[in-house]
C-alpha cells in the first residue's frame, strides 16, 4: 500500500518537473535546477504526510486512552458503530463503573486483504462489582471503514 503511495507521489513529481521544464524551457539552467528541486522537495514532504495517525494501533490507543479518560463519546468516534449504537454502548460503559488503570499495545497483525486487523493489548481494570484489579491480554478487532481504521464491535 506504502508503495502504491509513493510511486503515485513519484508520478506526480515527474509530471510536474516535465511541465515546470517545458514552461521555463526558455529561462535559465540555473532556474530549471532550482525549480527541480523545489519539485523533489515537494515530493519528499508528500510522501513522508502519510497517515500515521490510521493504524489499528493507534485506533486502539486511542479509544482505550478516552474511554480511560472518561471520554465516552470520544472512544466512540474509533469505533464502528453506527451513532444510534454508540448510545447504548455509552450508558452500558457508564453503568458499569469500569476504570482502566492501565493499558499497552503489545502488537498487531493485518490480515490478508487490508482490511482487518487484531490489536494484542495489555489491559488492567476494576469496575463497581470488582474492585481489585484484574490484567488481562486481550485481541481486539479492527476494521477498515471508509479507508479509516476502527475498533470493531459487533
């Protein structure tokens, strides 16, 4: 996928180095040199603005550090539900007192196809019913929605 970007990225800068050559092809080689490198320069800034934010690492952070947070309805925005569900899922959370005292992601793994993934996490909580802490290390599911990386539920 990384690849597709850049060779798209790379396209684009020799599209443009060709056309920038053909308008300044009566200016100097001075400026056909600079304008070149403002062109490579621009494709190098390009390809390095990818979205590190869209991982299902970072998704799982995320929703793990609002929820510990107490931001329901932010964990939620990481989440594939539809915005009925997320109410119900909200009021469910809330009701159980949970709090995570701490969390990690230890790894991950893409499935075939790019659009599921499993997110290994370290997680330790108590809730209103158990008060002590319990660890657990869990696999959480992801999903792509609209080329974008969600908690899966349901």
């Amino acid at each position: 996928m990384q690849e597709k970007k850049l060779f798209k990225t790379f396209f684009f800068c020799n599209f443009a180095i060709e056309n920038m050559n053909i308008f300044i092809s009566t200016k100097s080689s001075y400026m056909k040199k600079i304008t070149t490198l403002a062109v490579a320069a621009l494709a190098i800034a390009m390809a390095s603005c990818t979205n590190k934010d869209n991982t299902p690492e970072k998704v799982v952070n995320n929703f793990y550090l609002a929820t510990q947070n107490n931001e329901f309805d932010k964990a939620m925005e990481y989440t594939n539900l539809a915005e009925e569900e997320r109410a119900q899922v909200v009021e469910i959370i809330g009701n159980t007192g949970m709090v995570i005292h701490e969390f990690s992601v230890i790894d991950s793994r893409i499935e075939e196809g790019d659009s599921t993934a499993w997110v290994s996490l370290h997680l330790v909580v108590s809730n209103a019913f158990r008060p002590d802490t319990v660890g657990n290390d869990l696999e959480i599911p992801c999903v792509k929605v609209d080329k974008q990386w969600k908690v899966k539920f349901m």
